[in-house]
C-alpha cells in the first residue's frame, strides 16, 4: 500500500471547490443566495460567455466590513452560525461558509463592497485562494462581485464545460426559478451584454411570472388558491391548450419558512392522487 499522504493546502482547496462548483450556473446560485441573504432588495447578474469568462452579481443588500471581507474567502467562515444550537434555527439560504473560498479557489475574483454606515467601502482581490489586493475604496452601499476565468488553474474542469449557450441557459434557468420564488425582490439578467429580462420586485408572484415568461404566457393564467387542514397552496396554472409534453415550465416551491425562498420539487414526487389538478397541468408555478 502506498504511503499515506496529508494533501497541500492549494490540492485540498481544489478539490473541495469541485464539490460545490460545477459550472458557471453554481457560481451564480451561491452568490445570489448570498445577495438575498444580506437582505438585497435589487441584484443584477451579468454574465459574458456562458460565465466562463465573466460573471457579476451585484446587490444592494447589507454589505461587508473592510475586517470581514478577506475573513469571509476563507473555509466555513460564516456570518450565520455562532454555536451548534443555531443549526436548529436557520432561515437563510446558505450557512456552511464554503461558497466563496470554493469559487476562489478556481477563478480570479474581486470584491467591491460597502456598509451604509461606512465612510467607504472595500476592494478585495483574491486568485486561485491568493489575496491580490485589500483596500479602502469608494464604492456605493452593498456588494459586488466580479468573476473571470472560472477553472483558470483546472484545465481538466474546463474540458467538461458545455458550449457557452448551454451555459448560459443553465444560468438564466437557475436564476428564473430564483426569481418566481422571490418575487419581492428585483432580479435583472443581463447576457453577453443584452437585458434578458427584468423582474420589478413588486412582491407580486404574477410580476414576477410575467417577467420570466413573458406577455403571452402570463396572460393566460388561472390562479390558485387553496387550503386544507394547515396547508395552503397557492400560485398559478396555465389553460391545458398550452400544455406541453415535457416539465420544463413546472415549478413547485414548497415549504420554505424564510422570505418565500424555494426548495425545487419534481411533480412525480407528489403523493398519488394529491393535487391532481395541479401535477397534470405541464406549465405550473406554486409556491407554498
């Protein structure tokens, strides 16, 4: 047997980035989890080839400390967890403190970032789990990240990245959902330079349809709104004219206890015979 090795820092950092990163569209869901943890109420993610390339969340949520930035790059740094008894508690989205050490460790990264009651804000710089750069900056209220060159250090990683508009796709699907399921806040998609689209933040759920799907779709919605013992399900269907023969337009967002956020479930996974009317009609958007 060969002998047994403690790997480096930079090859244990790599390998747990591959645990959580995937693709260009993982990035994109941790960060505007993030974003919609800090309370933002208008995030706008940019993306130029698929995101391998570029990708850029910006939000206008609570934002960071000039002391905590470099602190939160770091594995299981976390804002969300003091003690074990918080692990009973939790109402965000995200609370391991992997996401941003693990995107760090395979990408080029940058950081501008302010409190409301901060004079000024902070630029971090950090590559490949390398700091570059941590300064004072002007900057206005939240945070922005910026990410290049995703598995820059990672050559064999690339090789498994699909075509830049599969990316993109992906991208936009994870962010539409994300958008149906927080219709209280203003999501804008913007790809390769063009707005993709633009959700108003109204809190409305139909808004936030209407902004994913489009005119045509929404217009020919039929509300739900329905409750029994304890249960309330709520959202809308589409007329069975429009129904098509796979699930790409089913959404189910069930039992999410924080600011309407969302846990997807597949239709197939409803118990037999509940909410018939609902898992048959192929465009559904429910949430719970």
């Amino acid at each position: 047997m060969p002998p047994i090795n403690i790997l480096s820092k930079e090859i244990s950092e790599l390998i747990a980035a591959g645990e959580v990163i995937e693709r260009p569209s993982s990035v994109i869901k941790e960060l505007v989890e993030n974003s919609i943890d800090s309370g933002a109420r208008h995030i706008t993610v940019e993306i130029k080839n698929g995101g391998t390339t570029y990708m850029r969340v910006t939000d206008d949520g609570c934002g960071m400390s000039f002391g905590d930035v470099p602190k939160a790059f770091l594995r299981h740094a976390t804002s969300k967890i003091t003690a074990k008894e918080d692990l009973d508690n939790i109402l965000t989205l995200g609370f391991r403190g992997e996401a941003l050490a693990s995107v760090a460790a395979v990408a080029r990264v940058e950081v501008l970032t302010k409190q409301r009651e901060d004079a000024l804000g902070t630029l971090y710089a950090i590559e490949g789990s390398e700091e570059k750069a941590h300064e004072e900056s002007g900057c206005p209220d939240g945070t922005t990240i910026i990410i290049r060159d995703l598995f820059y250090n990672v050559p064999a990683r690339q090789k498994f990245m699909k075509k830049d508009v599969t990316e993109a796709n992906a991208v936009s699907n994870i962010l539409q959902k994300i958008t149906m399921s927080h219709p209280d806040v203003a999501f804008k998609l913007i790809r390769d330079n063009r707005v993709e689209f633009n959700s108003s933040g109204d809190g409305e759920l139909f808004s936030a349809v209407y902004a994913v799907y489009g005119r045509d779709f929404a217009r020919d919605l039929m509300e739900v709104d329905y409750e029994y013992e304890g249960i309330h399900v709520g959202g809308y269907v589409i007329k069975p004219l429009y129904s098509k023969n796979n699930r790409a337009f089913q959404n189910f967002f069930v039992n999410f206890p924080a600011r309407l956020s969302v846990i997807p479930l597949k239709a197939s996974s409803s118990p037999s015979g509940a909410n018939t009317r609902v898992a048959i009609v192929e465009r559904t958007v429910i949430s719970a």
